[in-house]
C-alpha cells in the first residue's frame, strides 16, 4: 500500500504522450451524435421561424435576419462577415381575382397571390379574357391572338420530380406573354397538394421585356378556371398592386473554421436566408439555414478543427434575384479556384436518401469512401439526381465541385413558396438527421486526404 | 314453313298476360346501376358548385340554389314544393390578426375566418391578451381573469372523429367567453388537416348572451400562438367585421314520388342546401345535394312507384341556424307520425362504410334484411355509429327512425367548412357508389313490407 504515492510522483513527473490525433471516424461519431442530441437545430428553425419569419430580400424582415444570423454564428465564437450585395425591394400589395363573364359560370373569387417581380395592374385592377397555354413556345406561335389577353399556364406537378419543367412556365411565361403583347399572365401554383393555397415564386423578366402582372392561381381554382374555358370564353377581372422599389443594401452572411494544415482551400456549406414573404420560410429555407448553423456550432467546437477551411455563408436573395450567389463569385473570384467543394442545403427537412454530386471524372471514386460513416444516417451511398444549389451555381464556371445531402423532397411542393410554409411542417428528427448528414459530409470533405476533381464549367450562355 | 303467319296471328290475338311485377332485387340492380353509369350525379354537383358556388342562407348565391335545386327537380317530372323558412342573414367581413405584443414574438399575421353568427369588433379591431384555455367549463372558472381578454380554445384533431368534442368549443366557447366578459373567442380550426386554411363554422350565443367577435384562426397559427403563450403573455390585434342583417325569406325545396300503396307513409331522403361562404360546399353538401337529385331521378323513372311515399328535402339553414330543419318539423307536425324514416346524406362524397340505424328495440332485426343488395357497394351491414343529420334532427321527437348510409369520412375534415371544399376534392366513383347506396336504402325503406320500430324520442331540452 506504501508504493502507491510513490506511482503517483512518477506518473506526475513524466511528460504527458502527446494525444494521438482524433480518428476522423471518432469525429464523425461526435458531430452526428452532437447533432441528434443538441437540440440546437430545432432550437434555431423554432426561432427564426417564429421570431423573425418572411424575409423576403429587401424587407425590413431580411434585415432583422441578418442581424439574427450574425448574432447565432458569433454566438458560437466565430468571426462574422457581412459582405454586401445590392437587393431588389419589391412588395406585395393588394391580390384578388374573379371570373367575371362567362356564359355558364358563375362568379366566384380566385385565390391568386402575385409572383415576385412582376407589375402592377393598377388600383382598378385589369379585365381582359383568358387563353389558356401549354408551353413557351405556343405563346410565341399565338401572334395576334395574345394581344391584351391574360394567359394562363396550367402545368400540373403530380410528384415533386415535376417542378423542373413546370417551373419553366411561371419563371418564364410572364415574359414570354409580355413580349407577345399579353396583359397578364396567371400560371397554375406549382404545388403537389392544396387547400386552395397559392404558391408564388419569381417570375423573371427578359432585359428589354416590359414587366406585365403576373399570379400564381391555387391548383383548384386553375382547375376550375380550366373547367370554364371548356364551356366558352371566359373573362377575368385581375387586381394586383405590388410594387418594386429602389434596391436596398443588403448582406450575405459569412463564417469560417480556417483549415489547420490547408487554410486556403474552401468546403464552402450555405443555405438561403431570405424566404417569400407569405409565410416564416421554414422549409425554405429555415431548414437550411438552421442546419448551417449547426454545422457551425458542431465544426466550430472539435478539439483539433479540420485539414481545410471549412466556409458557412447564408446568402441573400435567393428566391428572388440571386445577387447573393453573384456578388459572393465576384468578391471572391480571385479564391474561387481553392473552392475544393460547395454544398448548399434548400430542399427542406426531409431525412437524407443518399449523396449527390457533380465533379470532374473520378468524382464518385473519390466520394464514395468518405460516406460509408453516413450510411444509416440515409447518406451513404452516391445516387442520381442534381447537384449544386442556386446560389452556389454562381461557382460552376470556376469548376468547383458541388456535392449535395439528397433528402426527402416529397411534400416540399405541398407547402414551398405558400402560406403554409410554417414550423409545424418541419419535423425535428428528420432535421436533425439531415443537419447530422450534411455536417457529416463537409467535415469529410475537409478533412479528406484528397480533394474531388474539378467539374466541366458549364457551356457559357449567350 | 306454312304455319308461322298462323302462329304470330294467335300469339297477336291472344292478350299480353300481365307484367309480372318487377322483382326488388332486380329493381335494386337497376338503381345501382343507373347510378354507376349516368354521370349524372357528378353533372350536378359540378354544375351546383362551379356555376352556383357559395350559397350561405340569406345570400343571394342561395336563392340562386333555390332555383337551380327546384329546376332540376322539375327536369325529373317532379312537382316541386317550396317550403317557406324564415333565415338568418350573416354577411363576412374584413378579417385579420396579428401578435402585437410578446416579449419573443414578432408580429405575423395569423389566418383566420370569422365563426358564423359572430359579432363585429369595428373597424378598427381590437387589441387585448391572450389566454388558452381547454374547455367550457375552465372559462366559467376562470372569474376576473376572463374580463377584456381574448379567450382561445386550441382543440386539436387527429382524426376525423375527434369532431366530436371539438366542434363543443367552437359551438359554444363564444358564449361563454361572453358570459365570462372575454372581449372575443378563437378558436383553432377543426381541421384533420391545413395549409394555413381557417375552418369556419357557427358559434352559437346562448340567449340573454351578448354576441361578441369569434374566429377560427389555422392550425398552424393556432400551434404558433401556443407557442408564443409558452415564452409569456401576448396580445393579439383581432380585426373582424361581419354583420348581421334582418332575416330574409328562403325555403325548404320538396318533391315527392308518390307511394303506390301507402301514399300516406313516408321515408324522407334529405341533404342541405346551404353551405358555408368561403367556398363551393362541394363535400359540405354538394355531394349530398346531387345524391337526393339522383335519387329524385332514379326513383321517379322506376317502371312502379315504391310501396310508400320518397319524400325528397333539400334543406335551408342548416349551417347557420337549423331554420330549415325547424321549419319542416312545424310545417308537417300532423304528418310527423307517418315518416316511417328519415335519412340525411350530409358527409360527403367518401364511398359506403355501413349503415348506421337509430329505431326502435328489434329495428336491426327489421333493416339487416334489406341490406344484402348494398353489400358489394360497402353497404351491407349495419355498424356502429350516429344515425341521423342535423336537418332531421327536429323528426326526433316524433320517433321518426334515422337510416344512414355510413361513408368514408376520414379526409371530410381536412376541407370541410374551409375555402378548399371545392369540386377537385370529389372523387367521381366514390360519390356514384354512395349516391348508389343512398337511393337503393331510401327505395328498400319505401319498399319493405314492414316499417321499422320507432325510436324512442329523446328527453326534451329544458
């Protein structure tokens, strides 16, 4: 019993072992078992959710975002960047809509909301018959028949998958029916259920295009209007008074955990902090938003941070313009080239189904080994579907590798750009296995011995 | 080959024996399908609801039901009785909400809609805090406490048949917010589902009770409220401005097929006519409306009447006040005695579950029989459940027997009272297989030798 102090003075003597560098499996284990047990990410979307709600860009709501936002990342000891960017400032006003002649159908209100970007009718709203259209192309082929004419897109989104081409219509038809002298433009909301719920969304004018009134219409009144254009001419009597205002100046919001061993290069991970102005933006993108943060709480506080920079940004004006994504490429086109991989999180709260990715030849053998950890999580093996982001598709011409947490999109469209884009949609364990998932993923692309090959730039557009 | 011109001279000689009479089976086979494959009952709930569309009673949108109802009535041959019924007259307002004051909170508008029946804040609303509270009884407890406030019930539906006991808060929580001298009453809207759709509904005032303002407020904003009286008090700007005006005259429409051999006994096959303001009323009762007009059809084009008399009511009022169903009961007070029984298809469009029964002891014993011919539509046997309908709910003291065909009901209050209780929610086969089902048990009922055992009449109401 008498050796024991005399181990004690011997262990206290010796100089402590150097401790052996984490193992990255280790690590992982750490970041999904902090993510599935913090209640942090949850914490966050209940909060700027709640507290702040609809940011659109250029809104007074945008700007409270900000401040939240930069409060939430120095919170975690990060140094907070606020790069700026010029924002548009437009604002919904009034919305109603009605058919009003029609030889069979009575009068009854649409439910309408206005599309981001587009004019106003004027306090007296317009009154012109409808024409109801198929593509782009068919608008073009209308000549002489579109002239003072509303028309209307009517692109049914039976599954998710759908939103790709129908989104065509309502970015697009606006301007495709201004150039051929239309006086408005109504599509059908692009929205996978409804409970007569408009969904808007931006509708994008071409450079010398006259900016016309534009409308989402719920998918049961673009059905019911349908239904009356197959028993005869109808007219509509459409008010919508948005107005666009003088740009203001905004911010994307920037952090970093620098790299330890290669600080220049960049695992850039974002989301959007700006959300339409109908609802609080929780799947769109509250979700994102509050899985980035996460990321920085969880990244942030590793005993030993990784091998390359990893870089949050929560862009601006997403939903409405992307001078976010463009202003952050050009204040950072010089760097662009040390970009090793971007991830952005905006499709929601879904649980993950897999990994995404768009890179050079050898991409997925260079992937495929750093997701095995991931794998009950949902994420651990490559499959198909798009990659990248639009804020971060700003980067594509620098070649820069886009990988995506692929999550389950399903019920998105239910609620994406409507009213009904609230907390309760959200629910907390699949955000906090996606928030697990993508933390996961660009810690692993941090920290990987290699770096993914450099993807085709895109085809330049005239 | 000589013989056939004398063979047909002695068949034609010889008198036709008599039709034999026509088989019930082989009658019932017809009704179904007629109903399965004339598209008619779909034709009339698309052209009441796309053409007609909202018909609250006292509305012009009602009287034009009216006429459209005893039209088609009359398109069938039938002679068409107006009933008079005096009806109240409650016309929407502005209405808005909004958090003003919370520690955490920022303000967000909230989506609500006025309960029928409500009274108005003046234009310009009124501002007073929060208290949630679960039941009637927790008001009358609640004293001082409930003076100036804005009381709010937040019932929540996971099923269809928790309707039930919610629906006790909405009816009756305004009026004893009232009583307590709460400044208004909200109240989550009974919905199994939303995208941020208020569900409206009556609030009954008891009398002697002072109407104050009521509104239903969505889901999601009623679980954002809950959310906010969890971080501390709350007021709420409430912004309601229905009115109500002097009753108007309305009516009951009846048609009957006239009973071959007991002219004098009859069984009653109701829906209403009236629905809520904020949309088509396609579940809520166009499906029921175009249910009874089917069966007006089939019936009245039988070969031979049914035993007894089918008494067709389309009635007025029954969201609002019940002046429809009063009127009836008075109107045929002498006659209560010979309704042998009534059935109200006020449920919707969903397809046959059962049959539900309210009779007197042995009335299973007498309806099960009738039953096998239903049992392929769904219809075959009797099950637990309420029988009757709000409408004929005023028959019940005459001991008049409730016969109902039980439908799927399970997505009926997603939209139901909502503005997305439009004609998309109808599927096209389950309405034909119910209105199927409602027409071949209103002719088994019309057509049995016996009649059912009458029900014991409830103990009246002091």
């Amino acid at each position: 019993v008498i050796v024991a102090p005399v181990v004690l003075l011997l262990c206290a003597a010796r100089p402590a072992p150097p401790a052996p560098p984490p193992d990255p499996a280790k690590t992982t284990a750490a970041l999904v078992g902090g993510a599935l047990s913090d209640g942090l990410t949850w914490a966050r979307i209940a909060d700027l959710t709640d507290r702040i709600g609809p940011r659109l860009s250029g809104s007074e709501g945008f700007s409270r975002a900000v401040a939240w936002a930069q409060a939430q990342l120095a919170s975690e000891g990060l140094a907070v960047k606020l790069e700026p960017v010029k924002l548009p400032h437009w604002e919904r006003g009034e919305e109603r809509a009605e058919i009003v002649e029609n030889a069979r159908y009575g009068a009854q209100p649409l439910a309408i909301t206005a599309l981001g970007g587009a004019s106003s009718t004027g306090p007296g709203g317009l009154t012109a018959e409808v024409v109801e259209v198929e593509s782009l192309e068919q608008v073009a082929a209308l000549g002489d028949a579109a002239h003072g004419k509303i028309l209307f897109f009517n692109p049914v989104m039976h599954v998710a998958q759908d939103y790709g081409t129908a989104t065509r219509l309502r970015s697009h038809g606006a301007s495709a029916a201004s150039k051929a002298g239309a006086a408005a433009m109504v599509v059908r909301s692009l929205a996978t259920a409804s409970f007569r719920s408009p969904h808007t969304g931006l509708t994008h004018f071409d450079d010398g295009v006259a900016p016309i009134p534009a409308a989402a219409v719920s998918t049961e009144d673009a059905e019911r209007l349908h239904r009356a254009l197959q028993t005869g001419p109808v007219k509509l009597h459409l008010l919508l008074t948005p107005r666009t205002l003088p740009d203001v100046d905004g911010f994307n919001v920037v952090a970093e955990i620098r790299g330890r061993e290669k600080p220049a290069e960049v695992v850039l991970f974002a989301a959007h902090l700006d959300s339409w102005d109908l609802a609080q933006g929780a799947e769109d993108d509250g979700a994102g938003v509050a899985m980035v943060l996460e990321a920085a709480h969880l990244l942030s506080h590793l005993p030993r941070p990784p091998r390359r920079t990893v870089r949050l940004v929560l862009y601006a004006n997403e939903e409405n313009g992307l001078a976010g994504g463009t202003a952050y490429a050009l204040a950072h086109a010089a760097d662009l080239s040390k970009h090793v991989a971007a991830l952005e999180a905006d499709s929601g709260s879904g649980r993950p189904q897999g990994v995404t990715l768009l890179a050079g030849p050898g991409g997925a053998a260079t992937l495929a080994p750093l997701l095995p950890p991931l794998a009950v999580l949902g994420a651990g093996s490559i499959v198909a579907g798009e990659a990248g982001g639009a804020d971060i598709s700003t980067l594509a011409p620098a070649g820069v590798p886009f990988v995506n947490v692929k999550q389950d999109g399903s019920r998105y469209f239910d609620v994406h750009h409507s009213a009904a884009d609230t907390l309760d949609k959200v629910k907390p364990l699949d955000l906090a296995l996606s928030a697990a998932a993508w933390t996961a993923l660009t810690y692993a692309l941090a920290e990987s011995e290699t770096t993914l090959p450099r993807a085709e730039p895109p085809p330049a557009v005239k």
